[in-house]
C-alpha cells in the first residue's frame, strides 16, 4: 500500500526536505496535493517530477499561469483549498508547511482528510490550538509536531509521567548574531539576518532565529502543544543546535535528545514513526567531532530583549495571536527594509503597550473568525506605529 502524502507550502524549506525524503522512496508514495504561493519554476519542476493529482496555488497570477501551462496534463490546478474535489479523500499524511497565520485555515482543512498531521507551521498552533486540537480529536487524526525542539520533547515525553517532570529547556541557537557586538546591531541588514549558521530555512523564520522571536513562538507552541505552565520552560543558548531537549525530571535525571541540525531527521523520523534508517535520506559522521564541545548558556536581554516578553505571555488569553501578528508584519516590513532589525523588539513591546491591547488580548480565540479579529488589530496596530 502506497502512503498518500498531501504537502502544504511544498516549494518552502520544510515542503523542499520532505520531497527529498519522497524523490529517496518515490514508489512508496502516492502524492494527493500540494500547495504553493508564487514560486512559478519551482511549482511547475514539482509538477513534473512528483506528478501529484492536485496544486493549490495561492497567488491568483501565478495560478493563471501555470493552469495554463499545464491545461493538457492530468494534474489539477487550483486556487482554493475549497475547491478540491477529492477533499473527502484520506491522506495517510499531510505535512503543515506554510509559514504565518496563512497556514492556519489549511491546516484545519487537511485534519480533516488525514489520518496524520505533521505541524510545522508554528504559526497555526500558536493562533489557533484549540480549534486544531479539537477537530483532531473528532476526526481521530494524529498530530504530530514537526519543529524539531518539539519533536524531540514529544519524544521524551512520551516515555514519562507528566507529573514527573520537572522542567523543560528550549534550546536556541543564538542565530548569526550571538557573538555580534551590540553597538553593530544598527547596521544588520535582512541579508545578515536570513543568513542562519546552522539551518536552512525560509526567511521569516531565519529572521526570527536572529531576534530569537523563533523561541518566543516555541515557548509558545510548547505550553500549547504539553499543556505545561510557562514556568516549567526554559529557553538556553546552544550554538552548536545539536541538542533539542533536555527535560529534567523530578528524580533527579535529565534527558538529552541530540540530532543534527537538519530538518530531514524530524520529518523522516514523523513520517515512518521512527522505523526509519537515517542512512537513506543523510549521510553524516559529525558526531564524534561536535560532541566534544556541547555550550548551554543563559539567553543575554540586552543582546535578545524580546525575552523580556515572556513573563506577558500568561497575563490574557490572546497574547499570543497578537504578539504573532504583530511581529509577522515587522518581519515583512524589516525584510523590505522599512524598518531597522532593532526596532523589531522596540515596536513588539510598543503595541502591548496600546490603549487598546487589553480589549483585544481578552477576547476568547474560540473560533477562526474571534481569531481574525484578534489579528488584524494587532496588524493594523502594528502598521499605525511603523508608518
Ligand atoms: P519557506 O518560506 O521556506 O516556505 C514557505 C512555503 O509556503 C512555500 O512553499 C510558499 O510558497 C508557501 N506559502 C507562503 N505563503 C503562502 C500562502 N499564503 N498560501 C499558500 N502557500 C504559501 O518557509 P519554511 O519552510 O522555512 O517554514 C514553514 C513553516 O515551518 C513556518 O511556520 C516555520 O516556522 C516552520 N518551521 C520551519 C523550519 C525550517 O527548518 N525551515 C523548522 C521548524 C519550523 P512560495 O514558495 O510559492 O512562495
Ligand atoms: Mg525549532
């Protein structure tokens, strides 16, 4: 029997490894539908090569485009998830791919038709939790978080008590800018910013690594995704990104897990729940060299202050989706270079300061509509301060 795999933002980082774990085992798999934004040649090469019986392109000119390209083909084009005829059809697996809130409406969408989720977008699970626990539970589809820090807590977790456990550590990187002096912060440019020492990754997220908003939005998955009180987290610094958990448990032993630092692993290890050899899709013989020099050390305020924003993050039950959106849009608004990489933080901190945040940041997340709400305030907020 065939796996039928469906990928959401397939042309992205996450979507790009697990096509490569695919193209490793390409008789395993049968491909139910991919999706995109704009990328035209990489659309139209995944077309050819994976040959998947749907792709959902968002971008209305694009999706013209490569409509008409393929119109003689069996392939079907669209440009909404609505319009999927085979929508009822399971998937065995669907990979969550598409960066941002976007990715939250889709996300909800395929747990409908997969047995299996596999969550990378952050995004969704930070905004809309509820509404993707629930309807897993109805639908009886398996979620399993793909963000490696997560995967390998999952997977430590799974092996314990939650009452035993005392705390969990997220591990950070520390980005491009960990050993940068301060006074040079002024001058970071996107280019510097995208630029991540240890993983390949899409630009939001590189710019994220470099604020260490990344681990601000993990934090937040976490206490989603286990439930536990935000104080039973701790973010560390680890330049080396080789250990994703250290969960220490109240008997006083603590667990490591130690990959390395590429997404292949996580995504293979979910897709054949671990019954997987490595070997197949990455060759590597670093160990031996990196074990010897494993760092941990606390995260410095002055160098990532939007640390300072945890203690915020338990106060309204809306925090989250309007600290998400907020620093969506200044993500956006850096990488165009509207605004500075310092005024990142600045501005965060600026519109949990705004005479309206309390009104919104109580509102209850029950529904994507009270969810929308919530986040285009934040939005319009955010873009009030910065123009
Ligand atoms: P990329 O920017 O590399 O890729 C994004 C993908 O989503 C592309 O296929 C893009 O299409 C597509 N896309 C963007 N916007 C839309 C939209 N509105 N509708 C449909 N498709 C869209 O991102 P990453 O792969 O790096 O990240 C994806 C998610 O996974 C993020 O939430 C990130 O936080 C999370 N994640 C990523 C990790 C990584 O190593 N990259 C690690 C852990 C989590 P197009 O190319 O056509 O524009
Ligand atoms: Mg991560």
């Amino acid at each position: 029997m065939k796996i039928v795999i469906s990928i959401l933002g397939s042309t992205g980082s996450i979507g790009t490894t697990t096509l490569k774990i695919i193209k490793k085992k390409r008789a395993s798999f049968l491909i139910n539908t991919l999706s995109a934004n704009s990328n035209y040649n990489i659309i139209c090469s995944q077309i050819k090569e994976f040959n998947p019986k749907n792709f959902v392109i968002k971008n209305v000119t694009i999706f013209k485009k490569v409509k008409a390209k393929f119109k003689n083909k069996r392939v079907k084009i669209l440009n909404d998830y609505n319009k999927l005829n085979n929508y009822k059809k399971k998937n065995d697996i669907t990979v969550s791919a598409v960066p941002g809130i976007a990715g939250l409406e889709p996300t909800l969408k395929f747990i409908k038709s997969s047995k299996k989720m596999l969550l990378a977008n952050k995004e969704s699970i930070i905004c809309g939790w509820n509404l993707i626990k629930s309807l897993s539970r109805k639908n009886k589809t398996i979620l399993v978080p793909i963000d490696s820090e997560h995967f390998s807590i999952k997977k430590i977790l799974d092996k314990h008590n939650y009452k035993d456990i005392k705390k969990i550590y997220i591990t950070a990187s520390g980005g491009p800018f960990l050993n940068l002096p301060i006074k040079y912060f002024k001058n970071i440019k996107p280019i510097n910013a995208i630029r991540h020492p240890k993983w390949k990754m899409g630009k939001k997220i590189s710019v994220d690594s470099a604020t260490l908003m990344n681990k601000i939005l993990e934090l937040i998955e976490a206490h989603k995704l286990f439930n536990f009180d935000y104080n039973k987290y701790k973010i560390i610094i680890h330049p080396q990104s080789l250990v994703h958990a250290i969960v220490k448990l109240k008997n006083g032993l603590t667990e490591f897990l130690y990959h390395e630092p590429d997404m292949i692993i996580p995504i293979a290890n979910a897709i054949f729940d671990s019954k997987v050899d490595i070997d197949n899709f990455y060759k590597t013989n670093k160990i031996n060299e990196e074990i010897n020099k494993l760092e941990f050390y606390p995260v410095n305020a002055k160098r990532f202050p939007v640390i300072k924003l945890i203690p915020k993050m338990n106060k309204f039950i809306s925090t989250p989706i309007i600290i998400n959106a907020a620093n969506e849009i200044l993500i956006d608004n850096f990488l165009k270079r509207k605004i500075s990489f310092n005024s990142i933080s600045n501005y965060l901190f600026a519109v949990l300061r705004d005479k309206d945040y309390k009104k919104y940041a109580i509102q209850k997340p029950n529904n994507l509509k009270s969810i929308y709400k919530i986040d285009s305030w934040s939005r319009k907020t955010t873009l009030n301060l910065i123009t």
